[in-house]
C-alpha cells in the first residue's frame, strides 16, 4: 500500500536529478534517477503543489530517457507497459490518466505534441526544434553547404552528417526542426516525391 500523503511527502518530490546518476553512455545502461524507486512517484498527487513538482519529475525523467535512447515518440498504450512507467522493482506502474496527464505537461512547455485528438500517440522532442535547427544550420556553415541545396536525406542519412547529433534524427522532428529555419528565412524546403526527397537551400544570413 501506498504510504500517506502527509507533509513529510512533499519533500520527497525536491528529489533533484542531480543526485540520481543518471548516465548518458553508449556503454552503460539508463540510470533512473532514486525518485523512480519511492512508491508514490506512480500515483498523481492530490496536493497542487506537490503534483506540479511530480509532473516535472516525470516530464525531465522522460525527456532524459528519450535523449538516452534517441526515442521521439510514443504509442501510450504501448509506453504504459514499458520500463519508463512500470517499476517492477517495487511493482509499480504510473496509469494511462497519469501518463497523458504527464506528456499535457510537457506539451504545455514546448517539449511535446500531440499527434492525434485522441492524445493516444506523442512526439517528444527532447531538443526542441529550434535547437536542432540551430544544429543543423551550424554544421551547413561549418561545412561550407550554405546557399546550396541538400535533401533531407543527406541531412538525415548521408555520410557528411555520420557524426553529427541530427544524423538518424526522426523525419516529424526533422521537418519541424527545417520548418523552424525558413521561419527565420536562414532556408528554404522545396517539394519533393517524399519526405526524405524534400530539398532544402540553406541561406547565408
């Protein structure tokens, strides 16, 4: 059983990442962070104030998560029986409601979008797009590509971009990350037959 939701708990949540170890290496695992092992971290808290912390909790052990694993997005019926949301250690598993209410949160500062009414599927953008704009934009000058035009896949796929953190990166984000540029007229997309066969002319600004 749960234990009581007394005013010792709140503290509980001031738990902050830096204490967690959590590890970003190809050669070790993801380290949850020691919130991730108290019980009441699955249950959304009834207190305003200690709930806003939980959310934040989860919304920054997500985005750590998804960076970790280069995830960017999620089916939440699938998500919900997946390591992120269920605890076997202490068996625990945050619910669909908590979940959603969650990725809302995380929507409401930028780092999400839902990809349907039905808020069944998200895009979680643990850099937002104007970041891997700016990215994608200073590896183009860095690379002498200004005022040329490159298809989306070559940004994605091609050898040039082999080392670059934007290589693999997932079409939706990518798209939006291009889209976020020619706001600020540094580029261009043209059509193409495909997402991936999209041209983009990158402008010196």
């Amino acid at each position: 059983s749960f234990v009581s939701f007394g005013s010792s708990f709140n503290g509980w949540f001031d738990i902050g990442f830096a204490e967690s170890g959590l590890v970003h290496s190809m050669a070790k695992p993801f380290t949850f962070p020691s919130i991730y092992d108290l019980p009441p971290f699955f249950t959304l808290q009834p207190v305003l104030n200690t709930r806003q912390k939980q959310l934040q909790q989860w919304g920054d052990l997500i985005l750590e998560f998804s960076k970790f694993h280069k995830k960017y997005e999620y089916d939440l019926l699938e998500a919900s029986k997946s390591q992120l949301f269920c605890n076997a250690k202490i068996n625990r598993k945050l619910n669909i409601e908590g979940i959603r209410a969650v990725f809302d949160d995380l929507v409401a500062q930028g780092n999400c979008e839902w990809q349907n009414k039905d808020k069944s599927r998200v895009t979680v953008y643990w850099r937002r797009p104007e970041e891997w704009g700016a990215l994608i934009y200073k590896w183009v000058h860095e690379t002498g590509k200004l005022d040329s035009v490159l298809t989306v896949f070559e940004i994605q796929h091609g050898d040039d971009s082999a080392h670059q953190e934007f290589h693999e990166l997932e079409t939706r984000v990518l798209m939006k990350a291009l889209k976020s540029l020619e706001a600020q007229r540094k580029a261009q997309i043209f059509t193409g037959s495909s997402d991936e066969n999209l041209g983009v002319k990158f402008f010196s600004t």
